[in-house]
C-alpha cells in the first residue's frame, strides 16, 4: 500500500509571471497538505513565493526580465539561446543549494533545464508544470520541423544545438536531443483549459493531464467594485509585458469615452503615464495596475492580449472577450477561441475610430457568444483545477 506522507517536492521556475503565476495556487495547495516545498526562483519573486508557505531557493538568473522585453531580440535564435546560457549558469548555484537537502519529486517550469538535469541526477522523478500548450502527435512535423530545419542550418543555430548537446552529455543525458529534451517530458500536468491546446485529440493524455485554469480566490490582490450606475463594465488589459501602446490606449479612450452606460477600467501598465492619454472621461478608470480577476468577475466584456493567464481567466468568468495579441502565442490563443481582434496601432481613421468599441458591442449583441462563453466557463470547472493538480502530483511521489 502507498504511503501520502508529507514529501520535500522542490519547484523551479523563472522570473516571469507568465511562468510563476499559473502554478502559484497549486504550490499553496501542497503546503496546505502538509508537504515541504522548495521553489528554486530568482529574489524578484521570492516574496511571492513565500506567500504560498513555500521556501523561496534563491539562484542568479541572466534571462531579460519584464522591465526589459526587447532584451530577447527580434529573431527564433534570440528567443531560445537565453534559456541554454542560464541553465549553464544556473545549474552548479541549484546543485549547490539543494545539496544534502534533495527533495522527492522535482515539479518544474516548461523552461527550467537544470530541473530535469538534477532530477536524473538525484534519481527522482520529474514533472512538468506547462503553463501553455503542449506538443500533440505531429508537433514535430508540423511545427517544429519548419520552425527550427532553416535555423538548424545556420552557424548560429548549428552553435547553439551543439551546445546544448554537450552540456546535456555532461550532465549524464548522453545522446538525448535538445528538441525532446525541452519539448516532451515523461510527465506533464498542463495548467490550461483543454480549449486552448491546439489539436487537443492528439494529444497523448497518457503523458499530458490538463487540469485547467488554478487560480485561486486572489484575494490576497485586493478587491473591485462595479461603480453605482455602470449598465455594462469593459476591461482593457494587455498584460504586464507588451504595454508600451499609448496610441492605443487613447484610441479605447476616444472610442468608449462617450458611450452611455459604460464603465471602462483601463489598464496601462508600467510603461505608459495617464498624462499621454490625453483629456480622460469621467467614465474611463486608468490604472497601472488592478486585480484582473476581481474586475473580470464583475465586467461585461474584456480587451486582452490573450494570453495564456488572461484568457484563462476571461474564460473561467465567461467574459466576452477581444484579442489584441502581441507575441506568437498570444496570435494562437486568440486563433483557439476565435476571438475577434482590434489592431494595437491606434491607426483607425474617421468612421474606423470607434471600432473597438463595435467590436465589443458586437460582442455582446450575439446570443452565440454569451452561450458559447458559458459552456467553456462550466467546462474548464469539470477539469479539476488546482485540487486535481494537487492529486496528480501526489500521485508521481515515491511510494514509501
């Protein structure tokens, strides 16, 4: 018979908190049960960790950061080379670290190499906590292969597969490909809704459980409240990351500054001031920041980025959403739902103006929609979330 003894389960992840965030709950949800959690993360986000109970596991990263997105340049290779020049680095700080002290399972980021490194090393087993979509029978052929052949023909990419080939033979994974390596793990819960996973029939379930969305109640962000005489509620987010887009926030302003009945909470992140907004309607709440959750709970419809994390949670609160997505898989997500999409320029001319907000009026004037947005809402609920997440992971722990 299996023992579910409290286990030392050691976490690893990045600074970012497209990473961090969607596995933050299910942490909690571990210390609950009584296990001792190790989170390998750099100290910007320490406190965070340690609002779970976990103990934060403090390494030096090299990757860029929020503050600076444009770090990761402009082509694939500036993309992936980052990740192999960390791991590198970071791989003898996590050895040092977590030596005498090893845990029982090893949970991990899709991004964390030395996680599965110091797994083999350890002899435990590994997970990964996928904060995206996942590789379906095919990925290699239809994606990857045209994705990554050109690059692999380059010197630059030649470099860099060598590289990463090496330093994986040295580390006692001899003759495993960096493709797989990064790309298909033996074990995957995957903290999306189903919906989102392009191809989710071929998806071998076998290695891949989806749990969806683990959010939390998020309390510990704060509250919002519906103001006094809002007949409709707009969110307006585009992440923490890609905000640089005053144009466009001044085009939400122009085009539901003067819609009756409507209250929009206008997100701008850290890069924009209100003073480029120009002249700001009563009816226009602009902030840098606002507990997302707690706002979608209450709104009537929402402008994102489509993101991983946003969409999620417009979809667990069925919020009718449009997309205006700034990276690759952002334009995946919005594909997934079918979102309609506003252009982030702020280019939109004469009649062409107002058109978010015919988009989002749009929206909620087809009856489709709203009943589509509800049976995604009552499916994600059946997939589980965070307590599944929890079992899953129980379920990988030595017997003892």
């Amino acid at each position: 018979m299996t023992s579910r003894k409290p286990a030392h389960i050691a976490m690893f992840s990045i600074a970012a908190p497209g990473h961090v965030n969607p596995s933050i709950e299910v942490i909690r949800e571990l210390v609950a049960r009584g296990h001792r959690v190790s989170y390998a993360i750099p100290a910007s986000f320490a406190d965070k960790v340690a609002a779970t109970g976990a103990d934060p596991v403090i390494y030096t990263s090299t990757l860029p950061t929020e503050d600076t997105p444009d770090a990761w340049g402009t082509e694939l290779i500036d993309s992936i080379e980052p990740f192999l020049d960390d791991a590198v680095q970071a791989l003898p700080q996590l050895a040092a670290a977590f030596e005498g002290d090893e845990p029982d399972l090893v949970l991990h980021d899709i991004t964390s190499y030395p996680a599965r490194v110091l797994a083999h090393r350890w002899g435990v087993p590994a997970v990964s906590l996928s904060p995206n979509l996942v590789a379906w029978e095919g990925y290699e052929e239809e994606v990857a292969e045209p994705l990554f052949g050109p690059l692999k023909q380059t010197g630059r990419g030649r470099a860099y597969y060598a590289r990463f080939g090496a330093w994986l033979d040295e580390n006692g994974l001899s003759g495993i490909d960096p493709d797989p390596f990064v790309g298909r793990p033996a074990r995957s819960i995957v903290l999306i809704p189903k919906v989102l996973q392009p191809n989710a029939d071929r998806v071998d379930e076998s290695v891949h459980s989806f749990v969806g969305a683990c959010q939390g109640d998020r309390t510990d962000q704060g509250d919002w409240r519906r103001p006094a005489g809002a007949d409709k509620v707009l969110l307006v987010s585009l992440g923490s990351t890609f905000t640089r887009l005053p144009e466009f926030y001044r085009e939400c302003v122009k085009a539901f500054g003067d819609l009756p009945g409507w209250h929009v909470v206008l997100q701008i992140g850290r890069f924009v001031e209100e003073s480029e907004l120009g002249e700001v309607p009563a009816n226009i709440e602009v902030r840098n920041w606002v507990p997302q959750l707690a706002v979608l709970k209450q709104a009537d419809a929402f402008i994102t980025h489509a993101g991983a994390g946003g969409s999620q949670e417009g979809l667990a609160t069925g919020t009718p959403m449009v997309a205006v997505p700034q990276a690759v898989d952002q334009f995946g997500n919005a594909d997934m739902l079918g979102l309609a999409r506003c252009r982030p320029q702020g280019r939109h001319r004469g009649r062409h103006r107002r058109g978010p907000a015919r988009r989002v009026l749009g929206l909620l004037a087809d009856p489709e929609v709203a009943r589509r947005a509800e049976d995604i809402r009552a499916g994600m609920e059946s997939e589980g979330g965070t307590e599944r997440a929890r079992d899953l992971i129980e379920a990988e722990l030595p017997a003892r």
